[in-house]
C-alpha cells in the first residue's frame, strides 16, 4: 500500500503520528520534532515527500544462527528531500525516518532515521569543492540497544585532463552503539582517488586511503602465553591503508572488474589484522522491465 502526499498532508500525517503514538522520550522525541519541523519548512519551500505503510516478513528477526525465529509486523516510512540549484552551487538534503512495529517481538520494535545535507561548488570550470554531513540512527523502543553514526566530509575534485578526474577527500566519522556498555570510536581517513576514462564506456579508477580508528571504552587485548587473552588496560587505537582497483564497461552490459586491500596495525591483538578483496559483477536487461545483478566476490581476511 503505498500514497504520495503533497507537502500539507505531510505536515498533518507528521502532527497526527507525533499526537497518536506514545514514544520513550529522548531520540525519538527529537526526530519527530524535526520531521514537523522539515514539514513546515516544506510548505514554504520546494520540498518534495513521501509516506509509504507497507507489511513485512522477517525470517530471523534476532539474526540467531542456531534457532532462527520468523516474525511479521508493519512498517512505516516518511521521507522529505529538496536541492537548490544555481549556476555555481547546488545545495540539497534529504530526511528518511522509519519505524518497524512488530507483531510477535515487542522488544524488536524500532525506529530508523538517516539524515544528509550537502553541497557542491564550482571554484572554476575544472575544480569542485563539495562537503556532505549524514547521520544514521537505529533505536529500539523496549530496549537500551541502539546504534548510530555521523560522518563529515569534504572533497576537492578536480579534473586536469579531458579524460582524467582526482578528488582529495578528507572524512571525519563517530560511531557509537549501546548494548549495556556504550562503545564509541572516531575515524579519521585521508583518500585520494582517480578515475581515468578511456571512452564514454570503459573506465578504470583507483583509491588509495590512510587513516586512524580511536575507541573509548574499549580496552585493548594482549595475548598471555599463546593462549589467553588479556585486557591492557587503555583504549584500543588502530591504523589503517586501504586500497582499491576498479575496472568498469558499461555497454547493453555492465562488466566490473575490483581487487582490494586493507591492513590495520592496532595496539591490540585483536583488531589487527590484512584482508584481500576481489569482486566480479555483471548487470543487464532481461526483457523490457527486468534486469538481473550478478556478482562473484571472495574476501581473505587474516588476523594477528
């Protein structure tokens, strides 16, 4: 079942659920509070929304790998999205929220938000500055687990050539999930990445990155005669290099070609570790309204 609504119905459908449902205070609260706010906003403004109510199946709602269990429920989503265009500079945002009520788990009902705002701006005919801030947050109502991220971003693209492209980026992400301990860490990546266009249907690109992971409230471990492992204690600190070669046709079919690497260096024996990716995909037409996604990936991941 599904219903595209114009920008006052949503403002009603948002006043309307935050009246209705009787919701824990504290993340909730100030998501709802946010979307009445984005649907105001909407009504002054060329904002655009959906509202979808649809009915899902899950087949192992608790993820076990022994006794999965099969629920069923309903689920509700709204979203609101705009961008603004000028000559030099785009401006866009986009807000999506979720919520799963399920009708055999209670405690496995929740709420899922993500929320991202960007822009792009042209320095000259060759050179783009572009920045992006996201946000993506999963909580439980009959629970303390919960799990969320916010990542900040900035990009320098520039492009020398006719058939050469470089961005420089620099990203900035925290990530923090409760489940009786809260666990945070905070990433830190430099990336340069290049994409070479031989013709408007191949391509080749390549990625390379560097950066630290730092936790909080996660101690790091050591191991004591080859067998048991022990806390340090003080906090984990990773380092990283990553890697990536991606090869693309694109044609009546779609043809990729990846192989990449990861290597951490940690200050505890278990977040070290070197892992090798290689990927095949082939994508195409299959009739007039189908298309079909095949993909043979192996990864090798060993650690310390």
């Amino acid at each position: 079942m599904y219903w595209k609504l114009n920008v006052i119905n949503i403002r009603y459908l948002c006043v309307r659920l935050r009246k209705s449902w009787s919701i824990k205070p504290g993340f909730s609260n100030h998501l709802f509070f946010l979307l009445l706010l984005a649907c105001y906003f909407s009504t002054l403004s060329a904002w655009s929304g959906q509202f979808q109510l649809s009915p899902y199946l899950d087949s192992n709602v608790e993820e076990s790998l022994s006794n999965p269990d099969p629920t069923y429920g309903l689920k509700l989503r709204g979203n609101l999205n705009n961008q603004i265009s000028r000559p030099r500079w785009r401006l866009y945002g986009d807000l999506l929220g979720q919520t799963f009520l399920d009708g055999k788990f209670r405690d496995e009902r929740k709420l899922v938000a993500n929320m991202e705002f960007g822009f792009r701006y042209a320095l000259s005919s060759r050179v783009n500055l572009m920045g992006r801030l996201s946000h993506f947050q999963k909580t439980f109502y009959s629970q303390s687990r919960s799990y969320r991220w916010t990542e900040y971003g900035t990009y320098l693209q520039f492009s020398p050539l006719h058939k050469i492209t470089t961005w420089i980026n620099y990203i900035r992400k925290s990530t923090a999930f409760r489940s009786g301990n809260t666990i945070r860490f905070y990433e830190d990546n430099f990336e340069i990445r290049g994409r070479y266009t031989f013709n408007p249907r191949l391509s080749l690109e390549g990625i390379a990155s560097s950066g630290s992971i730092a936790y909080k409230d996660y101690e790091a471990w050591d191991v004591e005669s080859d067998t048991s492992l022990i806390m340090l204690g003080f906090d984990q600190n990773d380092k990283f290099l990553r890697g990536l070669f991606h090869f693309r046709y694109q044609g009546k079919l779609i043809l990729g070609i990846q192989t990449g690497f990861e290597s951490v260096t940690s200050n505890s024996v278990i977040g070290e570790f070197e892992q090798m990716i290689y990927r095949i995909y082939l994508s195409g037409r299959w009739g007039s309204s189908n298309f079909y996604h095949l993909v043979l990936q192996r990864v090798n991941k060993d650690y310390r």
